[in-house]
C-alpha cells in the first residue's frame, strides 16, 4: 500500500516552485493531487508530468466563490479532499514606505486572504469526515521578520496563527493543522525579488545561511509529506523551520 492509498490532496500554486516539487513527491507516494493555480496552462503542464494521477484547476484563491466551485470540482473528480497545502504565493521586495495600499492589498490577497478561502472551503467538508491534514506554506520571514517583506512577513505571520488556531478548533475532530517556513528557495519569487540581476542578494544570502546554500523546492518535501500522512495524527499546532540553519527555534 502506498503512503497515502489514492488520498485526494489539493497543492495550491502547485504549477511552480515548491508547489510543483511537491506536486510530483506527493503523487509519487500515491495522493490523488488537484493543482489549484492562477496559471492554467501551467498547471495543466505540472498535472501531465506528474508521476501519478494529478488534475489541474485554473482559478484565482484570493476569489472564495471561484475556490468553492474549484473544490467541488475537485472532490467530483477525486472524492472527499483529504489534504490541503496552502503553498500559493507572491511578493515584491519593497521598503514599506515606498508601498501603497494597492500593493497591500495584492500581498495580503494572496498570501493571507488566499489561504483563509481555501482552508474555510476546505475545513468545512473536513469537520464531519474525523480525519483530514492541513499544511501551509508560511516563511521565516512571517516568524523573525524580513527587511523589504514588511507586508509579506505580515500576512505569513497570520498564517502562522491561523494554523495554530484552527489546531486547538479542530483538535477532537482528527483535522491537524501544521505549517511550514522556507528560509530563502531557489525559487523564480526570489528571482523576481533579486531585481537587479546581479546576484549579490544570492551571494549574501549564501554567506549567512550555515550550510551555505539556498534551499531548493524539494528540500519541504520530506516535511510537508510527514505532516500530510495518516500516521501523523498526533502532531498538530506546530511551525516548523526550514532554513538550512539560518532560523533556529526551539
């Protein structure tokens, strides 16, 4: 049997990045993935190499009509949603008094409003099943702060006490809640934050991580995979950093 026997699991933003790493490791172990991501095309694309059975949904999170019509398909197609993984998400690095609320509202859309959508869309089929698993994306940013992420670090931080909150909530229903904070990833987000193109942010990034190196997006699927599995029931309300030793916590 595999680890997760056909489980339905929703990755959101699984067309790229992390999400994609973790779109191909959890169908390799045997979930049923619905890749929920704005990205249409590349979604179908992620769905299509996936070493497994993947389906892709085109929709916008931060729209919680279009995320309930997204769901419903889904489990139509899967049966009863299992899993989620908040994982969608953008940002710009801006000094916060160079920002506007126009630019508020678009971080905290899709970094917070997002997850809230789909987790509630979500957690409401969970409530009634007495097994379930939520893990969401957060960032180091979101626990010791990031110069240039003002917002950004916000929003990961609410999603941090979100999942902390929804642990306590759902704790006898057998719904756990965990999350999971990248340090900085070899990701095309830090890409477009490096605007320059001159590297220097990588390099120095480079010099304070201890291990000396970036994480790369399959390096958060060994965690997210054991946070999602059946025999993890016991764990819940928990943030977990993975930052090559840049952020230690305990």
């Amino acid at each position: 049997m595999s680890k997760f026997d056909g489980r339905p699991i929703i990755v959101t933003g699984g067309a790229s990045g992390i999400g994609r790493a973790l779109v191909a490791h959890l169908a390799a172990e045997g979930a049923h993935l619905g890749i929920f991501d704005i990205n249409g095309s590349a979604a179908e694309e992620a769905a299509a190499a996936t070493p497994g059975t993947a389906s892709a949904y085109c929709l916008d999170i931060s729209d919680y009509e279009a995320v309930e019509t997204a769901v419903q398909r889904f489990e139509e197609d899967a049966g009863p949603v299992y899993g989620l993984v908040n994982n969608a998400g953008w940002d710009e690095a801006r000094p916060f008094v160079d920002t506007r609320p126009e630019f508020w509202n678009k971080v905290l859309a899709i970094n917070l409003v997002g997850p809230l959508n789909v987790t509630h869309a979500v957690c409401r089929r969970l409530q009634h099943r007495e097994e379930g698993r939520v893990v969401s994306i957060g960032s180091d940013a979101g626990r010791v702060g990031s110069s240039g992420e003002a917002v950004y670090s916000a929003a990961k931080g609410g999603v941090i006490a979100l999942t902390k909150t929804l642990a306590r909530e759902f704790a006898r229903r057998g719904v756990t809640f965990n999350a999971v904070c990248p340090g900085p990833t070899d990701t095309p987000l830090l890409a477009s934050i490096d605007a320059s193109g001159s590297g220097r942010l990588v390099k120095a990034l480079e010099r304070a991580i201890p291990m000396g190196r970036l994480a790369r997006p399959e390096d958060f699927c060994e965690v997210v995979s054991l946070f999602l599995s059946p025999r993890s029931g016991y764990i819940t309300g928990q943030t977990i950093s993975v930052s090559g030793g840049l952020t230690m916590h305990g």
